[in-house]
C-alpha cells in the first residue's frame, strides 16, 4: 500500500499531539508548584474558585496538592459550603445548633484527609450519594436535611 503526504502528516500530526498532551500533563506538577509560590494570591483565587473551567491535568495536580500539609484553602470556608448546599442545606441551617456545633463541623472540615477529592467533587457535578462516601459530616447534613424537610 502507498501512503501519501496526507497520510504521512496525519501520522506526524497525530505523534506531536501525543507528545504535546504527555509534555503538558507532566508539566503539571511544576506548573503547579510555581503558581502556588510565585503567586500566592493567584493560587488562592484559583483554588477557592469552584467555578471556573480549567484543564483536567490542573485540577487533578491542584488536587493531589491541597492533600498536602500547609494548604491555602481554607476547606470550611470554600468547600463545606458547596458541600452542604448539596444535601440541599442552607449555610445558616446549624446555627439554631449553637456555635459549638457549627465550630465542630467546621473543625471536622478543616482536618479531612479528602479536602482534594471533596475540592474536585465540589467543581463537578458529583452526587450527593457519592459526596457521604467520602465527608466526614455527611451523616451531620443528611440528619439536618432529614429534619428541614
């Protein structure tokens, strides 16, 4: 069988994607690394907005990132909001509780050894079924969704 040139740059085109898509995904890590040290401030916006679209290569490096000790997020003040609006909770919905229960929650929050996964999990459009696999105060919010409704 001839091959032609068109053959021939589908097959070059097709290698130097591969090579660009392998280059860009283990850039990551350094990439990563950079932003969070040469750009703090970018780093935080960046990991506390749940918005925002990136490439998955990104997220999945901020994420194995934010597992790590001395992360900037806060998970309490940018995860555990989106989390309980999931089990279809207002923010406000412990504070007829007391301080001491919305403190704990808070506190449960702060120490989860999932903060990447939950962070990655709050971006998407993942269930609330497969968030209590995972957060620790998933029993909290589905006992006060159970009595809000």
């Amino acid at each position: 069988m001839t091959r032609t040139t068109s053959d021939h740059a589908a097959e070059s085109t097709s290698w130097m994607a591969r090579f660009a898509d392998y280059m860009f995904e283990a850039s990551m890590p350094r990439v990563v690394r950079e932003v969070r040290t040469e750009a703090s401030s970018t780093f935080r916006e960046v990991i506390t907005d749940l918005e925002s679209p990136m490439p998955a290569a990104f997220e999945r490096e901020i994420a194995r990132t934010l597992n790590g000790v001395g992360s900037e997020l806060i998970p309490a003040e940018t995860l555990m909001p989106a989390m309980m609006k999931r089990f279809g909770l207002a923010e406000e919905a412990f504070v007829d509780d007391g301080d001491k229960a919305v403190r704990q929650l808070q506190a449960t929050c702060n120490h989860c050894p999932e903060v990447g996964r939950c962070w990655r999990a709050m971006r998407s459009d993942t269930s609330r079924e497969s968030c209590r696999a995972f957060c620790p105060n998933a029993d909290a919010f589905e006992e006060k969704a159970g009595t809000a409704a």
